[in-house]
C-alpha cells in the first residue's frame, strides 16, 4: 500500500475519460439540446431526458467507434505528462464498455463493434508504463429496476435513480441491483485487466455502510495494492476525490487528494461544447493544485467514432 500512495502523490497529473453510448447523441435528442455547464453534461442525456431504456438500448446498435486507438489515447496522455489513465467502465446508464459475462448491456455484446476498449487500453498503458485505473458507477444504475440514486440526500430535491421507467421508488430494492449486477461486475473488472492502479467510484447516494465495506473489502482481495476513491461513499475509501471541477485551496500533506476536472464544460462527449480551457489555463491549475499537494485529473470526452476532440488534442499536446 505504501507503493500505491507513493506513486499517486508522485503522479500529479491524469486523464480520466468519460466514453459510452452518450457519445452518439452527443447532447442533442429530438430536436432538444441539453443545457450547457454542470446541469447538462452530455453522460446524462438519459436521465434529462428522461429516455426509456427501451429506446436508450438502441443506440447500441449504432455504437461502431471505427476509429479507436488505444495507443493514440496512451501516447496523448504521456505527451501531456500526465501518468495514470482512468477510464468509464460503467456509467450510470449501466452500459458496460468491456465484455462483461454477467450482464449482455455491453460494448462487445450488443454492439457492432464488438471490441473490448477497457482491454485494449489496459494493454496499451502497461506497454507504455501509464498507470491504469478504472470508473464504476457502484450505486447509480439507469438501465436496472433497483439501480440506487432514490435516496435523496440532504438539501438535494431530486432522486437520480430511474424513475421514468420505474417510477415508484417505495418498492425499489438497490440490494438486488448491488448483489446481481455490481458486486459481480466489480470483480470482473478486478479479475480480467491485470494490475489496476485504482478504481473510481461515484456518487453514492443508496449504497449503506455494509456494502461500502463489501466492496472496499473485494477490491483489497483482488487488488491489493489498488488504490479506492473516497466516492465508494461512506466514509471509505484511501483518497479523497473532490467534487467535480473544484479546486481547492488547501494544502495537504499527508492526504491523498485528486481534483476531477474538465476540458470544456462537459465529461462525456457534446458536439457544441467549445468552451475549452487553453493550454496556459491547464498548466496554471495544474501548477496551483500540484503546489498544495493534490493530483490534477483532467477529462476529455471522446466522439461516437473514437476520436478525441481535435481541439482537447491540441490543447494537451500543448501544456507539457
């Protein structure tokens, strides 16, 4: 444990990666496009509008990223300085990005692509010695019945679980959801990936103490030395993530602490988000952050194609 923490102090600077089937419509649906800033970021286009899962799975069928590179992605990353890599495995719309045999809601199964992305990158970031760590959303779960996010927290109206489709929250159970889909799933991306620097988990807004502690405990039993994000929720967790885009003021010294952050306004991809930080603005909030001792991790939103954003490419060939 004293290896992981010594090299997330050391890194400073990572690339997390928001891709999933939100990419294909890209912040528009029907005629409607999702507000701009934190209250219309493109990897919730289902729940804004409020999309059935019925039509939302079709998107599968058109999802084909002919133009992935996970060696393009690495070497972005390593030209940038950046020295760890997280990628979405699972968003909260319960599409799985690699070939999970416990649910067929994925990229591999459904899809034309039928490539497995988490195992391509994985195997790239060891070629290139990136640490490679991945996203689960352990709580949130649009796609399932008993998906959690129904348990409002304080001074938050709204629940955020599935209420379109399932609408009577009072018979929602996100036990089920937890023991049939995530804990397995948790454990294929522990067991199939080889040595995985960290997992980033989010938003727990259902998931009790128990279950925190069932996870954090199956993540040390097959990864030892994998670091876990404060966002297991609970209280657990061996760093502390701070909320999105905030940038703190603090210094620590002891703590491990990571600042989540976009290039534009958005984490997942949306064709009319142009508002990019420049090159300068990165090295400066890389800069203010390192200097308190908390890591820089920086998103982009990958297309429907693959690609990187020509301009979020630009931009990070420029800071280093």
């Amino acid at each position: 444990m004293e290896n992981s923490k010594k090299w997330f102090k050391e890194a400073k600077f990572g690339l997390m990666i928001h891709w999933g089937l939100y990419s294909l419509p890209a912040g528009e649906w029907k005629g409607q496009r999702q507000l701009m800033g934190p209250d219309g970021v493109g990897e919730w286009i289902q729940y804004h509008f409020q999309i059935p899962v019925a039509e939302y799975e079709k998107l599968a069928e058109a999802f084909n990223p002919i133009y992935f590179n996970a060696e393009e992605w690495v070497q972005l990353a390593e030209d940038a300085g950046m020295k760890y890599i997280v990628m979405t495995s699972k968003h909260h719309d319960g599409f799985a990005m690699y070939d999970s045999e416990v649910d067929d809601f994925n990229i591999v199964k459904r899809t034309p692509f039928k490539r497995d992305v988490i195992k391509e990158l994985a195997d790239a970031c060891r070629k290139h010695n990136m640490k490679f760590g991945l996203y689960y959303s352990q709580d949130m779960d649009w796609h399932e019945e008993h998906g959690g996010g129904y348990a409002k927290k304080e001074n938050d109206e709204n629940a955020r679980s599935n209420n379109w489709d399932f609408p009577d929250d009072t018979k929602k159970d996100y036990s089920i959801c937890f023991e049939k889909k995530i804990k397995p799933q948790v454990k294929e991306i522990l067991t199939k990936y080889g040595d995985l620097a960290l997992i980033w988990f989010d938003m727990p807004y259902s998931i009790t103490p128990e279950q925190s502690d069932e996870l954090y405990a199956m993540v040390k039993k097959y990864q030892p030395d994998c670091l876990i994000n404060s966002r297991i929720g609970n209280g657990r967790g061996d760093y502390r993530s701070c909320g999105d885009n905030e940038i703190p003021d603090e210094y620590v010294s002891d703590e491990l602490v990571e600042a989540p952050t976009t290039l534009n306004t958005t984490w997942g991809y949306k064709t009319f988000d142009n508002e990019w930080k420049n090159a300068d603005k990165v090295r400066e909030l890389k800069q203010h952050l390192n200097d308190r001792g908390i890591n820089y991790l920086l998103n982009v939103g990958p297309d429907y194609l693959g690609r990187i954003p020509v301009p979020a490419s630009e931009i990070l060939r420029q800071v280093k």
